[in-house]
C-alpha cells in the first residue's frame, strides 16, 4: 500500500521552515518534544503525506486540469 501524496509545495516549505524552527528551539532548550514534533513535521514535508490529511480528505497539492 503506497501512502497518497496529498501535501503541496507551498505547504511543503513551509512545514519545512517549521521543522526548522521546532528542532532548533527543541535543540536549544532540551526539549525532547519539541525535536520529536520537528522530527515529524520534517518527514511529512519530505515525504510529502501527511497522515493528518488522509480521513480529513485534505489534498494541498496543485492539480493539472484535463
């Protein structure tokens, strides 16, 4: 079973940046749950799915009109 792409590129960056910021911020105040969030933001931007999107039957990626 092959997981749907359902997340943008607009979406993709900025989750991205999000990442970013949460690991940092987890990195400079030892919190472990703020680098597991970032950890998990990461992965939906670099995969691309986010499972949060599939039973809410949220889809931000650009289609092409036939």
């Amino acid at each position: 079973m092959t997981l749907p792409k359902n997340v943008g590129t607009m979406d993709r960056n900025i989750r991205l940046a999000v990442a970013g910021v949460l690991i940092l911020a987890g990195l400079m105040t030892s919190s472990v749950i703020l680098d597991i969030l970032g950890l998990i933001v990461l992965a939906t931007g670099a995969f691309g799915t986010c499972l949060a999107y599939i039973p809410l039957k949220i889809d931000t990626t650009e289609k092409k009109e036939d």
